[in-house]
C-alpha cells in the first residue's frame, strides 16, 4: 500500500528529470481511493489497479504508449511544466498522465523511484498550450495512480554480447 503525499507545484521542473527522460514508464490508475481504516489516509493497493499504461520512448525520440482500456499504440507528447505531462491525442478526446510529485526514493542513488501522477480523459484543447492549468483546473476528476520508471542511467546492451 502507497500513501499519498499532499499534491504540491512548489517543486522546480528538476524533480522531473529522471522520469522525464527514461526510455520506459510504467502506470498503474485506479477509479478511486482506498482509505486506511486507522487513519483515513488515501491508498492505492498495489495490484488493484483499474488500468495499466506504459510509455515508451523510441530511438528516434518519440514517444509511444500502449494501456489496458484499448488496443495498439498511441503516439504521446510529453511536455514538462510544473508538472510532466504525457499527452495523447485520441480523436477530440485528449487522454492525459501528469506526474505531480516523487512518492519514494532509492536509498543509494537518491533518485525518486515512485511518483504521484492521475490520469484524466477529457476534451480541453487548453492542455495542449497550459497543461498545468488544465491539470489543476480537472485533477479532482481525474483517476488517482503510480508510475515507476526503468534504466537508470543504464545503456542498452550491445548487439554482441562481451566475450563473442
């Protein structure tokens, strides 16, 4: 179980680095809270998600995703303001993943390994030129979640494995 932090823009644009330029970000969203019965907090129960949406960065910098609620891929637009945005565009509909805050950090590295992020479904042509204020505007209608990104500063590994 997550514990969720209070949502804060305070934050400068670094606390997004690392995941915003990780080749893979995985999401996991669900339709609503659980509370802690002892102490009222909010919590996402891990493997009790509604959805799962995973990013992908190609080698040629775009950035594709593919999620639970439909099939094939999506191209996304990732746009970092106060907060990172991952951005798709479905029609008229604007399908919208915006990390707002680090949950947890890795103990070595310092690095955050677990952000606070929503997912919002909505038909605001305003997110593509103010996503922060038109995530500040509908996140409490968007669906609560975790995203976790992969490959820390680690490259991909040769095409000829070392010792052939």
């Amino acid at each position: 179980m997550v514990v969720l932090p209070a949502i804060s823009a305070a934050d400068d644009i670094q606390r997004f680095a690392q995941v915003a330029g990780s080749p893979h970000v995985h999401c996991a969203f669900y339709r609503d809270y659980h509370i802690d019965p002892l102490t009222g907090d909010h919590l996402l129960v891990e493997g009790r998600s509604n959805s799962l949406t995973h990013y992908q960065r190609q080698r040629d910098g775009r950035v594709r995703s593919v999620d639970t609620r439909r099939a094939g891929a999506g191209e996304v637009r990732v746009v970092q303001g106060r907060y990172l945005h991952y951005i798709e565009r479905s029609g008229a509909m604007f399908v919208v993943t915006t990390i707002y805050a680090c949950l947890a950090r890795d103990a070595q590295s310092g690095y955050c390994i677990n952000y606070g992020a929503v997912n919002a479904r909505h038909f605001d042509l305003r997110v593509l030129r103010e996503p922060d204020r038109v995530y500040e505007e509908l996140q409490a209608q968007a669906e609560p979640g975790i995203c976790d990104h992969s490959f820390i500063h680690l490259r991909e590994a040769a095409a000829n494995p070392v010792g052939r």
